[in-house]
C-alpha cells in the first residue's frame, strides 16, 4: 500500500501565535538578542501584570515568550 503525505494548513503566521513561560525571562530574552532573532517587542509588562516580549520565528509566527505567572 502506498502512503502518500497529506499537508493541511491549520493557519497561516498572521493568525497563529505561539506561547511559552519561563523562569527566566531576561536570560531567555538576552540569548534572543545574542542569536539576532527580530524581536517584535523587548519585555512589556501586561495589563494583568504579567512580563512577556514577543519575537518572529523564521517562518513569521509570532512567539511570545512571558514569565510564570
């Protein structure tokens, strides 16, 4: 039996965001910078009080990287 790859677009980079929480968030950002990742956002304190910078991956997502909460 042949298997053939089915590709299935789930969104494209201008509706997709991506998230992740760290315990170290000025290390993590620092490392960003240090590797030339375009940032679209150094760290921006949230309404809700919670700390987070947003960066594009190579394919345009939006990541947003914030500290625990």
């Amino acid at each position: 039996m042949e298997r053939k790859h089915m590709h299935r677009t789930i969104g494209s980079s201008e509706n997709v965001e991506l998230y992740f929480e760290t315990d170290r968030l000025e290390e993590t950002r620092d490392r960003m910078q240090n590797l030339g990742i375009p940032f679209l956002h150094d760290i921006e304190v949230q309404s809700w009080g919670q700390r987070v910078f947003r960066i594009k991956d190579p394919d345009g997502y939006v990541v947003e990287i914030g500290e625990r909460m």
